[in-house]
C-alpha cells in the first residue's frame, strides 16, 4: 500500500513530519513498539 501526499518542492523536517503523522499514523495507527536496529533483538538474527 502506498500513501502519497502532496505537497510543494520544499518542505521541511517538521512538515514532513506531520504529513506522515496525518497520512500514515492515522490509518494504520502508533506502533506498539520500535526496535532500533542496534537493539540486541536485531543485531542477534545476523
């Protein structure tokens, strides 16, 4: 699924930022958690 959103040539990080809040977050809601890809549960599978 793809979600696009208008907007001008220039935006800016905070923008942007609320775009995906808007677009994103809204439909498919917060994640329950964030793994960061420095966490042991993602450098252990490699």
């Amino acid at each position: 699924m793809v979600r696009l959103a208008a907007v001008r040539k220039s935006v800016t990080a905070p923008q942007a930022a609320q775009l995906f809040v808007d677009n994103v977050f809204r439909h498919h809601g917060l994640p329950e958690a964030f793994v960061s890809d420095r966490d042991p549960r993602f450098v252990s599978h490699f």
